[in-house]
C-alpha cells in the first residue's frame, strides 16, 4: 500500500507520495511513486502511483517509451499531446492495457493487478489540471470544489485536507497540509512508509519549482509532526464536553 496526495492551487500545484510498497515483520520494500515528464517552459507533468507495483511500473516504462519513440505523436506520447485531458487519456488506455495483458496472461479477472494514479501539470498556454486515473482507464478531475485528489491508503490524511485546503490555499500551507496529511496516515497504518518524495509545480512556469525526498529521521518533518501533535492535544483540552 501507499498513500499519494495532489493539490490544485491558485498558485501551483503540490504533490506528495510515500515510496513502501510491501510491510510485514521482516520485509520492507521501497520504490518511487513520483515520476516526471517535462520540456522546460513548455510543459510539466506529474504522475502519482499506487496499487500494484508491476502494473504501474509497466505502465510508467510504456509512458517513458513512448515519449522517446522517434516515431512518436500526439495520439502516443503525453509530451506531445494537445491537452492535459489528452494526456489523461493515454495515461488511462496504457494503464487499462498494462492490467488487462496481465489479467490475460495469467488467466485471471476482477481485481488482479489494480492500479490508480494521479496526473497532474500544465502546458504552456493552458491551465493547470489534475486527474485521478482509475484502474480501468476512466478519470475524475480536481476543481474548485474539491481542490485535492488521494490515491492509495487515503482515509486518515482525509479529514486536514478537507478542513484546511482551498483554492486560495498558499503553496507553502499546501506543502505543510500535505505533509501534516501524510503525518496522519505514517502514524495509523504501517503500510505507508518512509521515504517520502514531495514536488510544486508554480503556475505558468511548466516546470517543477521544488523537489525533495524526506528520509526517515529528517529534523524538519519530525519537528512539524511533533508541534501538529501538541497543537492537537492543546486543542483538545481547550474544548468542553457537550451538556
């Protein structure tokens, strides 16, 4: 399992993703689930994943090969695709084609191989978009009312994004929210783990303004966690039981 988190801002874009892949007593496995593809100034595109580690690097690899394929168009490569709606829509056909080889290879059907992910980035003279892709290739995109998508083990990051997040939210709150989020799912389900990769994208600038991978241990995240933890349990005191 994983936990990844977009947000859609006025000013940009924030994006944050654990890299566990696998948890048990013995056994813990970490790979990247934050990948870019960009043409400086000219267009940035993020992809998120989660779910099956074998659908979504087979798909990631197709994404990749397609954009280096000589013969490349805008109907194969997300680099070269009009829109961020086209781009949505090859990432959705090579995700579906990924699991549905799978599925016929080793004679299975339903829920092997499932896999989500978040696209998120801009062209030039288009608008930010941000997408949650589905395992079957079908998408739903962030707007106004619903400034954030979640993929993977989402439920205990939920509840900050809801109460803080807004379009009008600042990048700088946004990458405090998303971390504070992530916080929140790191102490609740051991399958989500350290390291954690986090990206802004600024608007209109088509290219990634921030990148860095927080190990396990980093002072800044830890310091943040800690002062989330007194402020929740300050708060807490301070509200009276209902008569």
């Amino acid at each position: 399992m994983t936990y990844g988190v977009g947000l859609l801002l006025k000013d940009g874009m924030v994006l944050l993703s654990d890299t566990r892949t696998n948890a048990g007593i013995d056994h813990i496995s970490s790979y990247r689930k934050m990948f870019h593809f960009s043409v400086t100034g000219e267009r940035v595109i993020t992809i998120l994943t989660a779910g099956s580690l074998s659908t979504s690097q087979a798909t990631i690899a197709r994404l990749q090969e397609a954009v280096e394929d000589p013969q490349a168009t805008p109907e194969t490569s997300i680099l070269l695709a009009p829109s961020l709606l086209k781009v949505a829509e090859i990432v959705g056909a090579t995700l579906w084609s990924v699991r549905e080889g799978m599925e016929k290879r080793l004679h299975t059907n339903g829920t092997f191989g499932q896999a989500t992910m978040i696209v998120a980035g801009q062209r030039k003279g288009g608008v930010m978009r941000m997408f949650l892709i589905y395992p079957e290739g079908n998408f739903i995109e962030a707007t106004e009312d619903t400034p954030f998508l979640q993929i993977g083990e989402h439920k205990y990051g939920k509840p900050i994004l809801d109460r803080i997040v807004r379009p009008e939210t600042s990048l700088a709150d946004g990458q405090k929210a998303v971390l504070l989020s992530m916080d929140s799912t790191l102490r609740s389900n051991l399958s989500v783990g350290m390291p954690l990769d986090l990206a802004v994208i600024e608007r209109d600038t088509c290219r990634i303004a921030c990148e860095r991978r927080i190990e396990a241990g980093d002072e800044d995240f830890r310091a943040m966690s800690e002062a989330w933890s007194a402020a929740l349990r300050e708060g807490f005191t301070k509200i009276d039981i209902l008569n």
